[in-house]
C-alpha cells in the first residue's frame, strides 16, 4: 500500500519536475527541476528494487552531468533568457504537430486492450551482481558493440575539434 | 559473427595505419576489407547459420544478402570518391568514420534482438552526424550536422520510447520471444502504442513524409560525397532493418498498421516529387528525388511475402548504385564550377567530359525508371507488389508521381546536352573513369539479371 502512495508522489514529482523544466524561464531554474526529476526517477528505480541503477543515475545524471550543464550555462552567462519572439505560425505549427501526434497515438490505441499485470521481479533483481551477470553474459554482444558506438563518437569529436593542418 | 568482425575492424585498423604512418596503404586496405566482406557473404551463402551472442544476431541468408548489397555500396562509394578528398589525416578520420557507420548498418541487417537494433541505430548515426558537418569552413555545412543532431536525437528517443512500450507489453527484446508474445496479444493497447512510436522513429531516419523535413537540408548543407553515402548506404541499412522488424517480430500485427505505411509511403511521393520539381539547385532536387524514393521503399517494406526481401534488396541496390553515381557526378561538376550546383552548371557536359554525362544520363534515366536501366525493373516490382496486395490507388499514385519524377530528371539530361560556348574540359584522375563506366554497365546489367533478385528466396 505503501509503496503504491510512493509511486504516486514520485510520479507526481517527475511530472511536476520535467513541466517546470520546460516552463521556467531561467536556464539555472530548469537545471535545478531536471536535477529534481533525476531525482524522483532514481526513486522509482529503488520501487523497481533496481538499486544499483539508482544509485548510478543519481551520481552520473544528478552529479556529473547537471553540474556540466550548469558550469555551460555560467559559462556562456545564459542566466536570464531573453524571451525569444514566438511568431503565431510557429505556435500554430507546433500546436497542430503535437495534435497529430495525440491524434496518431489515439487512432492506434483505439479498440486496443489494456496492457496486462506486469510480473513480479525478485527483490535483489538489481543489485550489482546480478545486474553484472545481465550484462557480461546475456547482454556481452551489445556491451561489445557499444565501443564501436563510443569510438565512433570520440574519432567524430577528436575530428570536429582538431586543427585544419593545412590552413 | 565473421562479418560483424571484419566490418567493426576494418575501421579500427584504418586508425591505426594512419597512426603507423601508412597512410598510402589505406585505401588499399579498404577495399581489400570490403572484397573480403562481400567475399564471406559468398562463401557462407546457403550454410545453416546459428545465432550468436546469446540470440542477439543471426546471418540468415537475408542478412547475408544485406550485407553483401551493403558492402558493395560502400565499395563503389570508396571508388568513385577517393579522389575527393587531399591525402592527409582528415581523410583517414573521415574513412574511418565511414566504416563504423557502415558497421551500424550490418548490426542493422542481421539484428534478432531489439537492443541490437537501437544500437544499429545509433552506431549507424552518430558517425553520420560528423560526418555531414565535416566541411567545418561552410556555415552550410555546419547548420545540416546541427539540425541532423538535435532532430535525430528526437527521432531515436521516441524509436526508444516505443521500444520500451513493446518491451512492457511484451517483456523481452528476443525475435522469437516477441513473436510469440505479439501474436498472443495483438490487441495490446501499449503493444500498438509501442509499435507506432517505433515506426515514426524508423520513418525519421529514413526520411519518409511528414518525417522528412530535415532531409533537404541535411542532403544540401553536407559535403557532397558523404550526400552520396547517406542516400545509398545509410537509406538502405534503414530500409532493410525496418523490413526485418515489419516481417519478423511484428508481422503478426502488421496488418492493423498498413494503413498507416500507406498514407506515409502515398504523402511522401506526392509531398517530395511536387518539391523536387521546382527546385533550382540540382542537389537540393536529388535530395527531394531521395525522399521519393523512400516513398517507394516503403511500399516494398509493406509488400512482405515471399518475393517481398528480394525486391527490397533489388530496389537499394540500384537506387544506391543510381544515386552514388549521379552525387558523384555533381561533385566533381560543381568543383570545376566554384561550387554552382544550379541546372546550368551542367550545361555542355556532353562535351566537357563525355563519360560523366554518359554515367549521369544512366543513372538519372535509372532514378527515373526508364526501361533499359535497371531501376525501370525495381519500380515495375514495387507496383506489381503493391497491386498484388489489393492496394491499387497508391500504385496509380506511384505511376503518376514517376511521371512528375521523369520532368526534373529529364532538365538535368537536357542541360547536360545543351552546347555552351568555349567550356573546359573536365579531367579526371586515376581509376575515375573505370568506376564510371563500370556503375553505368552495372545499371544496364542489373536490369537484365533482375529475375535472380525475384526468385531469391531465403
């Protein structure tokens, strides 16, 4: 019962959050209702009994990057953004985009049924063992090839940052 | 296994023969990789293939064929480009960079496991993003890396998110497990959901109306040789691993969402040929010309059946062949013409060197689908799949937006034959010409040897 009121309340938080990330017109404001979303959805992983993700998410998302994101914005001294001029046909645009979007998800989820219960996981599902056995054994082919991915991405920076030689 | 390792190393050791010092020895290097690839595909053709990595991947005779068609692309891109860029470090990154993102396109052809699909994904992309800013001096250039960025990392969120939707309907990414589990419950609110979530994002990266908006100016704004890579290899490893999905895992439920593929495959023809024909740069018209061929493409992905991956597999091959040659055809034309890309730059090309218009006149006549090139054979399959499947009011519409196709594909041939006054010629360096002609017969062939690609059967 308990954790069914948890769930509710963070997901009201993370909801809450990402809203307000959006709505706020201080880029330091949005940073500090990410870091408040990361944070509810780091609880919903705990009510997963996934632990160990939370705790990761909590330090790589909350720590590293918000702090990345923050220094990018002190540095570049965005603290008050301009209100940048909406015209009405990029309202209306957007507006009718997002209408057909909610117009396609309905069409599709029309005469559908609903979703069954989800399976119980065990309780120590997250923990770094068992998520290490996932990973190194089940998922060892995706694992590997993420480092193609992760080269990939590092020749693409080292060559976008690197000096014309000839120039 | 064998050629996801070649593919994955063959970029890697580019690096580092550009770190030993070799840089004369890479493009050998690549094109011996990419013999050896498409010479694997050869040997291991019609042995029984196991999955590997715990059913993450399988080398089915319609992954081999991919693979093959994929390697062979990249082959002729590396060919006909490989004068494109000066000798230095910035062309082994940029090799290098090639090679990963094809690397992407083989997970993407022999995936059986929706992990290794998103993954496909991204490794075919983010290498891509690079590469299309990669003229670093034009503001061009660097717009179309941006926007390519910000919109396709929208796109492989949302692709994400109806991942993660079917995952919940169905609780596994595993091919067999899914099928299972789909067809056990077709009517699945977060399954559909999931599933059309995973279709917009797929209809992104293969640039299909209202999802092609990026296209123009990514195609423009990039580098012409890397245009040409991403309209052959990048479209047909999108195409071909959509098709996996749409007949593997979710066929079961394709039919509630052939609607759907119809309407975008029907407001991409009309949408892009209406668009290319009042273009005036020749670039920004390949690049509609592109999205058109989408359009076509993904009626095949809907034909399905028995003749369905060959067709497939027919159409990207001599669209990718088609569309090489004519991205490189403009690239060396707008060099000698300060980078004028207008119908007028190709004025008297007939004259100026006789096999760039003879190979430009065959592919256009090719995108267009004239009879004694082959891409007259892939339309004529892709309509006569469509009609089989009772949907005869989008190959009308396919018939009749070919026609539109034909009045922007023809002002390019009849500039070409336009004399002009006192023109240079243009010249051509090394094995250049060779590669010309040889797309150009390959065009030619590939439309009598068009009964191997129906029959082909996996």
């Amino acid at each position: 019962m308990i954790t069914e009121y948890l769930f509710w309340f963070l997901a009201f938080v993370s909801v809450f959050g990402g809203v307000a990330t959006i709505l706020s017109r201080n880029p330091v404001h949005s940073v500090l209702y990410l870091i408040l979303t990361f944070f509810a959805i780091a609880g919903h992983y705990l009510l997963l009994n996934a632990q160990f993700l939370a705790a990761v998410h909590v330090i790589v998302y909350a720590g590293a990057i918000m702090v990345l994101f923050l220094y990018v914005i002190m540095m570049l001294n965005l603290n008050r953004l301009d209100a940048e001029k909406r015209t009405l046909i990029g309202k209306v645009t957007s507006a009718v985009s997002a209408g057909l979007l909610l117009l396609v998800m309905v069409g599709v989820a029309r005469g559908g049924s609903e979703a069954g219960e989800a399976p119980a996981e065990s309780i120590d599902a997250g923990l770094v063992e068992n998520l290490g056995q996932v990973l190194y054994r089940d998922f060892l082919l995706p694992f590997e090839m993420a480092s193609v991915l992760f080269l990939g991405a590092m020749v693409g920076a080292v060559f976008l940052s690197k000096k014309e030689l000839n120039s | 296994m064998k050629e996801l390792l070649i593919s994955s190393l063959l970029g890697i050791s580019v690096l580092l023969f550009d770190l030993l010092r070799l840089r004369r020895a890479i493009l050998p290097l690549v094109a011996a990789g990419l013999i050896a690839l498409v010479a694997v595909v050869v040997v291991d053709w019609g042995t029984a293939s196991n999955p590997f990595g715990n059913n993450m991947m399988l080398m089915d005779g319609y992954a081999l064929a991919s693979i093959g068609i994929l390697a062979l692309l990249t082959l002729f891109w590396f060919a006909i480009t490989s004068d494109s860029y000066p000798a230095q470090s910035r062309r082994t990154d940029l090799y290098a960079l090639v090679l990963f993102s094809m690397t992407g396109a083989v997970v993407l052809v022999s995936y059986t496991n929706l992990v290794m699909m998103f993954l496909g994904i991204e490794i075919l992309s983010i290498p891509l993003y690079v590469l299309v800013s990669s003229d670093r001096q034009n503001p061009l250039s660097n717009e179309a890396g941006f926007k390519y960025f910000f919109l396709g990392a929208v796109a492989s969120a949302i692709l994400l998110f109806g991942i993660a939707l079917v995952y919940g309907a169905t609780g596994t990414f595993d091919f067999t497990e899914l099928g299972a589990a789909v067809s056990a419950s077709t009517s699945n609110l977060m399954l559909k959901a999931g599933i059309a979530m995973m279709l917009a994002g797929f209809a992104f990266k293969v640039s299909a109306a209202p999802f092609h908006f990026w296209t123009p100016d990514v195609y423009q704004g990039s580098p012409t040789t890397v245009t040409a890579y991403m309209s052959s290899v990048v479209k047909a490893g999108a195409f071909l691993a959509l098709f996996r999905l749409c007949t593997g895992p979710f066929s079961a439920v394709m039919d509630g969402f052939t609607d759907m593929l119809a309407f975008l495959a029907a407001l991409t023809l009309v949408v892009s040929n209406l668009m290319a024909a009042v273009q005036t740069n020749v670039k920004r018209m390949l690049a509609f010309s592109s999205i058109s061929h989408a359009g076509f493409l993904l009626a095949g992905v809907m034909t399905g059946g028995e003749t369905g991956p060959g067709i497939l597999l027919y159409y990207s091959l001599t669209y990718g062949i088609a569309s090489i040659t004519s991205f490189a055809v403009l690239h060396v034309v707008s060099s000698y013409q300060n980078g004028a890309m207008e119908y007028d730059a190709f004025r008297g090309l007939v004259r100026r060197n006789p096999f760039l218009a003879g190979a430009m006149t065959i592919a256009l006549l090719s995108m267009a689908g004239i009879p004694p090139m082959a891409g007259f054979m892939a339309k004529y399959f892709i309509i006569s799949g469509i009609i089989s499947t009772d949907m005869v009011w989008l190959a009308v519409l396919m018939v009749l937006t070919s026609v539109v196709g034909m009045y922007y594909y023809l002002r390019v041939i009849i500039a070409m034959f336009t004399p002009v006054e006192n023109a240079g010629r243009i010249m051509l360096r090394g094995l250049q010409h060779y590669t010309y002609i040889l797309l150009s017969l390959l065009m030619i062939i590939l439309f009598f040897a068009s009964g191997f690609f129906e029959v082909l059967n996996f």
